[in-house]
C-alpha cells in the first residue's frame, strides 16, 4: 500500500479546479415562503 501525502495547498487547489459554477444565463433560485 502505498501512502499519499498532499499539502494543504495541493488539496485547495485539487477542489478550484473541480469546482462547479453556473453560466451566465443562470437565472438563480427563487422560492415562495
């Protein structure tokens, strides 16, 4: 088995290039309460 080290700033940076973001034609969320 083999271990894997990661720096913190490996693991940032791994999650804000997997991140989603909405285009620009989304038109957001809306609700009645």
């Amino acid at each position: 088995m083999t271990a894997v080290q990661l720096s913190a700033r490996d693991i940032m940076r791994a999650a804000y290039e997997n991140r989603y973001t909405w285009d620009s034609n989304f038109p957001g969320y809306t609700t009645d309460v």
